[in-house]
C-alpha cells in the first residue's frame, strides 16, 4: 500500500471577508495549494471539500473557478471535523491506489451564515432546551476546575498563550497580544466562560495537495512531508453517563494514529489541536496523551506549551488566535503542521521538529461523547 | 368556519423525548434493553451495550443529581438570558440536559440532589403555548 505526502499547502488570511464568498475562499486557497506543490493542475486526479453551511455542491463551485471541473469531487461535513475528514477521505483515495494526486479544501464563510453562539443542529434534544457550545464547553470547564482545582487565571493561560502565537501569524484573525485581565474582563458568554474564551466567528479556507509515494518521487522535489496516519471516529452512545472532563473519543482516535504511524504520544514534537473554547485545548492535550489527565493547566502556567517550551500546542495561534472558519480549520491545523516541518513558520518557527499531530473534534448530538473526531500525524 | 376545540393541557414541547399526561404530569422518556438492562435518552432503535433491538419505551425518574451546570448568556433568539443550563444525571444511568429553575442562575452546586417540574416551555408556530421540563434543587438540598 502506498503511503500519503503532503506536496502542496494554500491558506487565505482568516477573518472578516465581506466581499468573498466560500468559492472564492477555497479557490485561492486551492490556487495556492497547487502553486506551492509547483504542479501542472491537469495532474490532479480529484477532490474533496469540507464545509458545515455552505450550500449545496460548494466544492464544485471551486473546481469551476480553477478550471479543474470534469474531475470527481464529494462535498465532506462533519462539523468541525469537516475540513480534516476531506483529508483523511483524500487519503484514503490515495491509498487505495485509486489516485495519486488529490486535493482536499477546507472553506467556510461563516459571517453570513452565523452571529453570536454555534449550537447543535435545531432536531437535536439538546438543542430544544438551550444548548449552545459555549454553554457545554463551560459546563465541562465548571466540572474540570472542581475536579481538578483548574484556576480561572490559569484557563485563562491558554487563550492568551493562542494569541499571543497568532499575532506571529501573518494569516491570522486576531494580530493582538492579550492579558490575563483582558481574557477575566471580556464579556460573558456561558460561565465561567467569557468572549475571549471561545474561539471566533471567521471566514477562511485551507488547501493541501496530496500525494502517493510515486507521485512523491516523480514531482516531490525532496519537500513532500509524510502524513502518516488520518484517523476518524465517531463518539460511542454512552451506556453509562462518563466523565465530561477526559474524552475518551478523543484518546481513541490519537491511539489508532499513533498506532498507524508506528510511534506514541511521547514522539510527538508539537501540536495543533481543536481549542474552540480554551477549556477544549486542556481536554484535547489530555485526551490525546500529550499531558498527563490534570496536569496540563499548571503546564501552560510554567510555559511548557509555549513555542520554545517542552511540547508547543497551538503554534499557529489555535482556533482561538487564527480564527475557526468550521470547514476550513482542519485543513489550516495541516497547513501550520507543514510550514513547521519545512522550517517556513517565520516568527513562530519551532526549532528542530520532526513529528507534528493535528486533531479536529466537531459536532454535538444527544447522547454522544462527540460527534466527529480526527487526528492526523505528519512526519518530516 | 372555526370549531370550538375541547380545552386541552398544554402539548409537550418534544413528545418524543417527553410526555405530559392528560393530568400535567410529566416524565423524559427513553428506551429500556430487556436484554442487557441498559438505559438510553432519548429513545433510541437499537440497544448500543448489546445491539438488540428489542428496546422498550420507558418513562424515567423524576430526580437526578446536578453534574454540573452553566449559565448561558447568549443564545439563539427563542431563549431569553441569562438562564442555568446542566447536565443531571437520573437513577436510570442516563444524562440529560436541562435548564434549571429555583434559584437565581449562578446559585447551583455540583452534586446537588435535584427534581423534575413541568413547566411552560416556549411557543408553537401559532403562538399556543408549550409545555416542558426543567430541573430545581430538591427541598432541602444544599
């Protein structure tokens, strides 16, 4: 079986994108993609676009901006999840030998679309009594710091560590350092979380250009980086009521990377991870293996996960810092991965990586630990 | 022409997941497996412990304990904030989402022993008015 490389990355700036919409989100970000990988764009064999409110056939749309309509493209939601399991289905494609350069787009003009909190789909349970996102992840956080003793200052921590990577970030939504104050003075939201707590609403897309291993050789250059393992899974319906402030998805799918990727959690030099709330960053690290189960708060504290620290989390600036454009986010997390890897992440440059993780966790639906859980493993 | 309609309790807001009863009870319903035991909310079609499919609908218990909880203060336009929404989890084994009433929002505790009250719960698309369920703290809870 071959194994999959990334050749090509492209990537819009996040933010407020009045005047574009979601094609012309993704076909810059496609362009990119294709122009980084150095390419003809006849090469690519086919396509897959991860998006959560864009419409019908988007990623169709994309192809006929570029001009590559004609090739075989499926649209992927998963909510959050989105843009990485148009990854992990590009990779699959490549690994079935049934393609050997294929492109995964991950784009969301989310401004149109949604104001305020994201909440589960209308049908859902849940939702008819007044779930919102902000109002889960603040109940896990509630549970977390009587569980663990997680201060307010400390959770804190993470968004300003995010943002403080973001506006290292040329691509980023926020380009502003903040304080401890600043995150304890925002607004709000769902307590004990406030408005800078919660990732923001943005528009963006994100491009790769996957490989095999011979087109790897025939058009590589040397520059490919591995993706060694794309892993999904779905959240179990619960049997029994289980903890909320470990995720069992989350560990699940990491384990079946690692084990893809011949390596473990201590292998692991940085990585990106799905911090749409600061409290999700603890869980996501914990679950994953990075950090020991209540330990990662004080860790943030002492600077472990900063650039430059033991094991950088959210380089790029996180959901949080970047900006979280649904579809294009898991896509973006592989982009950061790759310019890391290559040593082109400019002023937030981690030193000497070889092994980077990015994992996506979207959705809610009643009764289920989670609904969508990616993880994907890049080796240099 | 308009015919005059019997009077009638208020029709439960999801009568799917929860039923009121002709005299204003009202129980979350779920699904009972005869053959492992397990418990599930909502309803579902097959049993996830064991994969039969020979589930019952059941009505649950009326007290839960307080998992944990958060006052939301922002929402979509049906919801009016601030409220206290919380997990509690019934004797059945089961989770469920609920707002909570009885008290001012911030003044919930963890573990807190609560009790299900019927209660009215937004509108249909005529403007009759609904009837759900939250969760208040128990007499004499903590």
């Amino acid at each position: 079986m071959t194994g999959v490389h990334v050749l090509g990355i492209g990537m819009t700036r996040f933010g407020r994108h009045p005047d574009k919409d979601a094609a012309d989100l993704g076909s810059a970000a496609f362009q990119e993609a294709v122009a980084d990988a150095g390419i003809d764009p006849r090469l690519i064999e086919a396509a897959y676009c991860g998006h959560v409110f864009q419409g019908m056939v988007t990623g169709q749309r994309i192809l006929a901006q570029v001009g590559l309509a004609g090739i075989p493209l499926s649209n992927v939601e998963n909510a959050c999840s989105s843009g990485a399991t148009a990854i992990r289905e590009a990779s699959l494609a490549i690994r079935a030998e049934e393609h050997d350069v294929v492109v995964a787009v991950g784009t969301e003009h989310l401004t149109t679309k949604f104001r305020g909190a994201l909440t589960p789909d209308p049908s859902d349970p849940e939702a008819a009594v007044g779930a919102t996102m902000p109002g889960v992840y603040a109940m896990r956080a509630r549970r977390y710091m009587e569980e663990f003793g997680m201060t307010r200052r400390q959770l804190a921590m993470v968004a300003v560590k995010n943002k403080r990577n973001a506006a290292a970030n040329p691509l980023a939504h926020f380009r502003d350092e903040i304080t401890i104050e600043d995150v304890l003075e925002s607004r709000p939201i769902a307590d004990p979380l406030r408005l800078l707590d919660c990732s923001p609403v943005t528009d963006g897309a994100a491009a790769v250009v996957l490989v095999s291993d011979r087109a790897a050789t025939k058009l590589g250059d040397g520059r490919t980086i591995r993706l060694a393992a794309s892993t999904l899974f779905t959240g179990s319906v619960e049997v029994e009521p289980t903890t909320m402030t470990f995720e069992p998805l989350t560990q699940k799918t990491a384990q079946a990377a690692y084990e893809r990727a011949g390596i473990g959690p201590e292998d692991v030099d940085f990585a990106e991870v799905h911090d749409c709330f600061s409290i999700a960053e603890v869980l996501r690290v914990e679950g994953l293996g990075l950090f020991e189960q209540g330990t990662y708060p004080g860790a943030v504290e002492r600077g472990e996960a900063d650039i430059g620290g033991r094991l950088p989390i959210n380089p790029s600036g996180g959901l949080l810092g970047k900006g979280h454009p649904l579809g294009g986010t898991g896509v973006a997390q592989v982009v950061e991965l790759v310019r890391q890897l290559r040593g082109e992440a400019g002023d937030r440059q981690i030193e000497g990586v070889k092994v980077g993780l990015a994992h996506c966790r979207g959705g809610k639906a009643v009764g289920i630990e989670g609904a969508a859980c990616t993880v994907q493993v890049l080796v240099k | 022409m308009t015919t005059a309609q019997p009077e009638m309790a208020p029709k439960s807001f999801r009568p799917v997941e929860f039923e009121v009863t002709d005299n204003g009870e009202g129980f979350l319903l779920g699904s009972h497996c005869g053959n492992c035991g397990a418990h599930f909310y909502p309803v579902r079609v097959a049993c996830s412990g064991c994969l039969h499919n020979d589930l019952e609908t059941v009505r649950f218990s009326t007290t839960a304990t307080l998992y944990t909880f958060s006052v939301v203060r922002q929402s979509t336009p049906e919801f009016e904030v601030p409220y206290a929404l919380g997990y509690v989890d019934l004797p059945e084994g089961v989770r469920v989402m609920a707002q909570l009433t009885g008290r001012p929002p911030e003044d919930y505790e963890i573990g807190m022993e609560m009790e299900l009250v019927v209660q009215p719960f937004g509108t249909d698309e005529d403007g009759n008015e609904k009837t759900g369920f939250r969760f208040r703290p128990k007499e004499g809870s903590q």
